[in-house]
C-alpha cells in the first residue's frame, strides 16, 4: 500500500487501507462448505489446528463483544470514497485501533505472536 501511495502521489488517485478488525458477518458458514470439501483432516498434520478452525466455523465465527457491523466498515468506505483528502487508513473496529497502537509500540515478532493468539 506505501509503495502504491508513493506512485500515485500528485494524482488525483487516492490509496486508503480499510482496516476493519473483527466484523459481524457471514463468512464463516458461507466458508463451512468450501473448508468440509477441500480440507482433508483426518490425514493432515495439522489436524489439531483444523478441528479447531472447524469449531469455529460451525459456530458461526468466534464470538466477540468488540465486533461491529457492516456499517463501521462501510461508514469508513464511504469517507475514504468522498473525502478531498482521505486517510491512509481506516482502522474501524476497537480491536483494530488497538492493534495500531501496540504495533508502533511493539516489536514486529512479539506483536504478531500475539496478534496470532
């Protein structure tokens, strides 16, 4: 995205990164078929982490309080969209404004040790 900003800059060709953390959708069943068909797990080593992933999916996502709607995604695209000079990015959900935040104050690999956890 900066090497993009950078080439475009004195356009009237604006980049802007939608960052929207968890959001409240349907990707999970509509990704429950498409993981049952493709992932063979009985037979992979990575079972462990696959049963996991598969719980999540059939319940519908993993839950969280901090998640928001569609709208907070689309009320940031909407800016970025008509604004004369947009953000270069929109983190829109808690979760992602905090993630910003450790990420300046935070070295890379404790950061995404624990933003995988």
């Amino acid at each position: 995205m900066l090497c993009l900003r950078a080439e475009l800059a004195g356009t009237d060709i604006h980049v802007s990164l939608i960052e929207p953390g968890p959001v409240a959708s349907k990707i999970a069943s509509n990704a429950l078929p498409w993981f049952e068909k493709n992932i063979d797990m009985e037979h992979s080593v990575h079972r462990a982490a696959y049963e996991d992933q598969l719980n999540r999916l059939t319940r519908g996502g993993a839950e969280s309080r901090l998640k928001g709607g569609p709208d907070v995604v689309y009320t940031a695209l909407k800016h970025a969209l008509n604004a004369s000079r947009p953000r270069p990015h929109y983190p829109v959900t808690i979760p992602a404004r905090v993630g910003a935040i450790l990420k300046r104050f935070m070295p890379a690999s404790m950061f995404y040790g624990f933003v995988g956890k």
